[in-house]
C-alpha cells in the first residue's frame, strides 16, 4: 500500500470519530498525477447531496499541463464510491451539529486508488494549543535522553 497524500491538518483541526475508506471517480490523467504525488487534499471536504457523496476543492493538478483537455478545473467536485449503508450513515451524523467529513489520506489500494474520510468534529483553540504542548514536551524529554 503507497500513500500518495496524508492531511496533516485535519488531524490539527478535527478530532477524528470515525473513518471510512471510499474510492472516488477519476479521469486517466488525474490518475497518472495523483500516482506521482501531485495531490493536495489540505482544505477539502466531503458532502453528501443527493444520495451521493461528493468531494469538494481536493486539488489534482494536471499530469501533464500541455496535453489536459481544454478547460479541466484541478478543484472540480469528484464523486465518492460508497456504498449506500455508509451513506445513510454519515447523512445521520452530519445532521449532529459540528460533525464534518474530511478527507485524512489517500492512498493505493489492490491498484485502485482509495481515500481515507474521517468523521471529525472541529477542535477549539485551547484544544490545539494543548497538542502542542505536548508535542513540544515531549520533544524536551528526548532532547534530554
């Protein structure tokens, strides 16, 4: 399993619930860009519309630029592959308020490319300050071991 793009800043802003694996619909050249790393998944999001769920501003920038057809956003909504009880369960917890559906990594799957969405509720401030806290804690502690 390859991981092409982890969101860092989702586990920063979000204290993740649950996660659910998805795959996405992709065109060949996003394929091809996604594969060689060129993905940004840093301020995207999943919604549920329709019965489907589709994933909203994840950046895929052409593989090459010269040869992408004519008028191809990086950020255009991509559907999610899901199946239809998980839907039916994420439609029930995004109605609790706060909850949203972000995606936390992607990665290859049996040469299928897979998404990672967690489940997560957003962290106030006092909650991240903590975080760093200990992570700069921490670091004192085997700086001094």
């Amino acid at each position: 399993m390859k991981i092409f793009s982890v969101n860092k800043r989702a586990g920063f802003d979000y204290e993740i619930l649950e996660t659910f694996e998805a795959g996405m619909e992709l065109k060949g050249f996003e394929v091809k860009s996604i594969a060689s790393g060129r993905v940004n998944t840093t301020g995207s999001y999943a919604i549920i519309r329709g019965g489907e769920a589709w994933i909203v501003n994840l950046d895929i920038p052409p593989y090459q630029p010269q040869n992408t057809p004519e008028g191809y956003d990086p950020k255009r909504t991509r559907k999610l592959l899901l199946q239809k009880k998980e839907i039916e369960h994420l439609i029930g917890r995004t109605k609790e308020k706060g909850l949203t559906i972000v995606p936390m990594k992607m990665y290859n799957k049996n040469s299928k490319i897979k998404i990672e969405l967690g489940l997560g509720r957003s962290k106030k401030k006092y909650d991240k300050r903590e975080v760093i806290k200990k992570r700069e804690t921490e670091r004192e502690i085997r700086r001094g071991l």
